[in-house]
C-alpha cells in the first residue's frame, strides 16, 4: 500500500524531470562477476564447531496465473540483518511491500479488510506503524531475483503486492497477501564481503563500476533524510518515459507490463546511516535509477541516473 503510493509520487515529479536523468549519468565497467556472489557467513561462533550458522534467511518467490496469484514466503529470521531472497517467478511485474501487523491480528482479518471497500485505510488501523518503511527489494519485473541483506526489527508482517492486474484488480485481491515472523532472538548474520558502495546522499546517488553485473554491493544512506536505491531495465525510451507510463497504467489501473522497460529491483527505504547489502546480477542493457523518497524530492535533487551493464 506504502510502496504503490511512493511509486505514484515518484512517476508523477519524475514525468516533470524530464532532463534529469541525462544530468547525472554514469557508466558502469564491468569487472567480470566472478567473484563468489553468496554473502559471507560469520565466523564460527563456538570454537567447537567449524560449521559457519545457517543463514538468517527470508525467501519470498511471487507466482502468477491468468486467474491466481500469490507469494510462496519461507523463513522465520530474527531480528537485526535478515537474507532477504525475492524471486518473481511470474509474467508479470511483482512487489513485496510489507508492514508490520499490530499484536493479535490475523492475516485473514487484515485480508478481509484490505479486500472491503476503503480498504487501504481502514488497514492502517491494523498495523502496527502504517508509515513505517523497510529496506526490502522494490518491484521486479518478470523472471529476476535479488538477495538483499536489510536490518528488520522483531515482528508479525503482511507481504502484499497492490500492482494492478490486466482486469484492473490489485495483485491483492487475486491472492497476493502473505505473512511471515521476524522473531526476537539475535541475528548472527554478518554483513557480507562487498565490492563496492552504491552511496546515496541528499544530493546524487553513486553508482561504482561494475554494479550489476554481479557479486554484492552495499548501498549506504549517507545523507540527512530518507532514501531508496530503485532500477529500472530501460527499452529504447528514458527513464522519465517509463516512469510517465507507469504513472499512467496506476492512474488507469493497467498492468505496468506494457511500459517501455522493466523495473528491476532495488533496495527500499533506507533512513540515514542505515546499510543495505544487495546481491543480483543484472542482463546486459541499459538501466536508470533513483530514488522515490520525499513525493519527488529526491528526484528534484538529483539523486536519478543512469548505467549500462
Ligand atoms: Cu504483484
């Protein structure tokens, strides 16, 4: 619900900004992705055991039909950095929005609700803190995955995903809800070897060479407010066409799927300070970024771009 709103806001400015992304330009080398993509696990934690801990780990896969769709979510992780895999093994684009329910309320009566009419605000009563936003994967267009290492605290979630369907309807309402438990115990997960920095700052994002094109990455908020790390595979158009498109199929409530690129991924809000570890190798082609923080601000400001991989 949180994600569907900022990608609105975000189409909307980004329509206006239309020589943006040609301000702040980069080109990405390529470095080969070679090296070992897995995040490196924490040394052994008893000396009596050589074993490196399981991951703290969160797999959420979106699967879609012409009449059904849904998550398949696995993992209970506890609190602090969680391995977060999000699979779209559909034909159509998918998020993962989530939230954190309030104490005591069941997947099936925030369903109902969310499903009845206003939906989206009589929800807000049952979450736990409706503004709240979480570092997890931003929407991936058909056929791509990602692993993002983010710090979620101890909860009950919702995952939804409110992407309008060819019939108009929310991905929600043809089955795509689902729940899973960040519990309280510590996480043992280690922030992972990385290659480079992806640095978000309140003026510009940075993108190193050879993002993309495999291995991990982190993506650091080094400035004062808010911000997200979105991508976007580019088709033959820029990246303000294909946000002005998208725009249009939430405004008309169509799929996006027929816009002139494929949204691929990211890591969602990150507050200051605050790190996030993405894994994912991209296809070759042209990509454009940015972040959707501030109802546009962020674009205003520059922190939009593009690179090839
Ligand atoms: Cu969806």
């Amino acid at each position: 619900m949180i994600a569907k709103n900022r990608v609105l806001a975000a189409a909307a400015t980004l329509a206006a900004v239309t020589t943006a992304a040609a301000c702040s330009s980069s080109s990405a080398g390529s470095t080969g992705g070679t090296r070992a993509s897995a995040p490196q696990t924490a040394k052994a934690a008893s000396p009596t055991t050589q074993a490196a801990p399981a991951p703290n780990a969160l797999s959420v896969t979106a699967h879609d039909s012409a009449s059904a769709m849904s998550f398949d979510v696995s993992g209970s992780p506890r609190q602090g950095l969680v391995r977060i895999t999000f699979t779209n093994a559909g034909k159509y684009a998918h998020e993962m929005g989530i939230s954190m329910m309030k104490p005591g309320v069941t997947l099936a009566h925030l369903k109902t609700v969310v499903l009845g009419k206003n939906g989206d605000q009589k929800a807000q009563a049952l979450l736990q803190n409706p503004d709240a936003e979480y570092p997890v994967p931003s929407i991936l267009g058909p056929g791509r995955s990602e692993v993002d290492a983010a710090k979620l605290p101890a909860g009950h979630y919702v995952v939804i995903c409110f992407l309008p369907g060819a019939d108009g309807m929310p991905h929600v309402a043809m089955g795509m809800i689902d729940e899973f438990t960040v519990t309280a115990g510590r996480s043992t997960e280690q922030p992972p070897q990385t290659q480079g920095t992806v640095e978000l700052s309140d003026k510009g994002i940075t993108v190193p060479a050879g993002f993309g094109a495999g291995g991990t990455f982190e993506v650091k908020n080094t400035g004062s407010k808010p911000h997200d790390f979105s991508l976007a595979q580019l088709a033959g158009k820029t990246l303000p066409d294909l946000f002005q498109c998208v725009e249009g199929a939430f405004g008309k409530g169509t799929p996006i799927d027929k816009c002139p690129g494929t949204l691929a991924g990211g890591v969602n809000t990150l507050q200051p300070g605050e790190s996030a570890y993405l894994t994912m190798t991209l296809p070759a082609g042209k990509y454009g970024y940015l972040s959707t923080e501030g109802d546009g601000a962020d674009l205003q400001a520059g922190l939009v771009g593009t690179f090839s991989v």
